[in-house]
C-alpha cells in the first residue's frame, strides 16, 4: 500500500481523468466516493458505495497502482487505513 511519505507525480485534471477512464466500474464509483468524502477506510468506501468489501479492495488496488489515490494511516485509529485522492 502506498503511503504519504512515498511523491507521487500530480495529475492533471485531464490526466486524471483519461487515467481513470480506463479503470473498471467500481474504482470509478470509489473515486467517486472519495471525491466527496475522503479520506474513508475500506469499511466506510464499502458503506457509502454500497459495494462488497472484497470489490472495494480490488478497486482500491486498481487505484493505488495507477497512482490514484494514495492512503495513510487513520488519526482516530492507527490499525487502520484510509484512502483520499492523490493529488
């Protein structure tokens, strides 16, 4: 998993876009998701999307790999991820 110590390359907002036209259907509604409410751990992106946890996790997969979306560790709990669009 990525982390925020780690520089990823900016994205424009067309970059970003064409990137992520290229992804399945659930990282888009993820992204989505984390558009408006991030940063969100795996659970919450689960919730709010009304995806399956195990489709949640491939998509975030799809995301971190294509440079998307980065995560940290949560401030409120330390075990846990959460996930927020790369900037």
């Amino acid at each position: 998993m990525s982390t925020t110590t780690e520089k990823m390359t900016p994205f424009t907002e067309t970059e970003f876009r064409e990137t992520l036209r290229e992804l399945p259907p659930s990282a888009k509604l993820v992204a989505k998701v984390l558009e408006t409410d991030a940063p969100l751990s795996q659970g919450q992106l689960a919730e709010a999307s009304l995806l399956p946890d195990r489709t949640v996790r491939y998509a975030l997969n799809r995301l971190e790999e294509s440079e998307l979306v980065e995560s940290r560790y949560s401030f409120t709990d330390a075990r846990k991820q959460v996930y927020f669009l790369s900037d």
